[in-house]
C-alpha cells in the first residue's frame, strides 16, 4: 500500500534530506531488480563519505520476520536502514496496549524510540514513540515531540528486542542542538531476552561467524553463503563507516562514539557500555594500525 499522502511525505523527506550538509545525493527507491525482494527501498541517500542508508517508509502492519530480513539483508551489503511508521498506524498518546503489537519491535531500533511520521502544512512531520512497560502484559504509549532534524547517523548497534535480536547497521537522525526539544526517556528492556554484550570487535554476528550447514545459534535456522569479510571491514562497520572514509572522518566518529560509550557517562547499562566502548576501542586502534597513521 502507498497512498497519496505517504507518497508526498517520502517526496517532503527526501527534499529536505537533500539539503543536509553530508549528503551528496538523495533520491526515492527505485522497484528492485531482484526476482523476490525483501521489500523495495522507499529513499536512498548516498552520503559523501560515501555510505549509502536506505529508509524504509511503513505505512501498513509488517511482520517483524519480514523486518528482521530487510536488516539482515542490508548489513550483510554493509548499508544502514532507518524505518518511518505511519502515525495513521499507531494508538494515542498514552494508550495502552498489548505487548505483541506489530510496531513495538521498531523502538529497539534507534535508541529506543520508533520514528513515526506524518505530513502537516506541507511539511514532512517525524515524532518519536515509545512503548513503555504499564503492566506484566501491557504496554503505554508515550510521544515525543517532533523533531528538528539537521543530519543522519549511522552505527553498528546491539539490538535486544528477541525478535529483531543482532548487530545491525542502523540509520538515525540527529536533532538540531538548537531545538528546544525535551529529551524521551529510554525504555527499561528488563523482561526482553539479552544475552551481553560482545567482548570484542572481531566477534561480529553469526552469519558472519558460522560455517556453512552450521545452524544460526539466534533462531535455528541455516544462513546463506556469505561472504567472509575481512577483519579491517569488520573494523570500519564498528564505526558505521565505509572502508575508504578518510583519517579525519574516522577519527570524528571515533570521538563522537567514544563520548556516547563511555561507560561513566552512557546511559547503557555500565557491563553493556563498557564492552562497546572496548569493541570500539579495539576497532579504531586496528584500524590505525592497519593504515599506519600512527
């Protein structure tokens, strides 16, 4: 399903992230060439430094097997997703609802918060959304503020939600630090199942880590052949970057990562954030190493 307003929604993003200041181009997906797509890319945006991050605009209920595929797909070709859910979709602020509905898994996404759009005086609209535990089996709905979004950002994150569980490469927005918006609480993820954090950045994900035949240790089933990658790929994906970012760009989101993982000031829990600061560590001095840059 693609309405009318959806289809001038994804037109008013895509115009507006044309404009930031890190992007080189941006366009709306094309049908793919593929006999069976996962689904069809909504917006690609090809940064300068040279990353391409595909957004997915949800207007209709999806499956989170069908989700998990789009990400599964999409990191292993080294690109990050976003996904923007219809706010037509979704329930009232502070309704609540029940742990097993569709979008729920979207939030442990992007800092646990799922983005939600929708089109107001010609303008594309992105609010946050979050699903906060109110009962054994029910959940609130809180809503954010609408973002002033000024660029997009791009990680290997640890996702803990079990139906989504993995390391993916994901897409994020970054606000306006002007905007007086009020920061949305994270989700306490106690009762999702989590199996710690990785000890070190050559301990990626499974399908990049089992032998063909060998079954996925997360859900039982057979990966495809993939390609092994390098240990200097592996490196660079810690960082959300593409093998041919420059010095400075590395060591700009070195920096930037490190103040966000630091364990005495991130707002992972302190075993979590210490693995991923060691992880990110460990992949910006291989790097370095690497590259001699000394």
């Amino acid at each position: 399903m693609d309405n009318a307003r959806t289809q001038l929604f994804k037109k008013l993003l895509r115009d507006l992230i044309a404009r930031f200041v890190s992007v080189q181009r941006c366009t709306l997906g094309q049908p793919s060439m593929s006999a069976s797509p996962v689904r069809d890319v909504d917006i690609v945006v090809q940064m300068w430094a040279g990353v391409v991050i595909h957004i997915h605009v949800i207007d209709e209920a999806i499956k989170a097997n069908k989700v998990r595929r789009i990400i599964e797909t999409a990191t292993d070709n080294g690109i990050p997703v976003m996904f923007l859910l219809d706010a037509a979709l979704m329930p009232a602020n502070k309704a609540h609802i029940s742990l097993d509905q569709w979008y729920v898994p979207f939030q442990s996404l992007v800092d646990d918060r799922a983005y939600c759009y929708k089109v107001e005086n010609n303008q594309p609209v992105i609010f946050p959304m979050q699903f906060r535990p109110y009962s054994r089996i029910e959940l609130e709905v809180s809503q954010g503020a609408p973002l002033t979004i000024s660029q997009l950002q791009h990680s290997r994150m640890s996702v803990r939600h079990s139906s989504l569980k993995g390391f993916w490469l994901l897409a994020d927005f970054e606000s306006d630090p002007n905007a007086n918006v009020p920061p949305i609480r994270r989700t306490d993820y106690t009762s999702y199942q989590y199996s710690g954090p990785r000890q070190s950045f050559q301990d990626m994900p499974h399908w990049e880590k089992v032998p063909t035949g060998d079954k996925n240790k997360t859900n039982g089933s057979t990966p495809p052949n993939l390609p092994q990658k390098s240990q200097i790929e592996l490196a660079y994906e810690v960082l959300g970057l593409a093998t041919n970012a420059s010095r400075d760009e590395v060591r700009a989101v070195y920096r930037k990562l490190a103040f966000e993982l630091h364990p005495d000031v991130s707002t992972l829990p302190k075993a979590e954030a210490e693995a991923r600061f060691k992880m990110l560590s460990e992949a910006y001095t291989f790097i370095k190493t690497t590259n001699r840059w000394g």
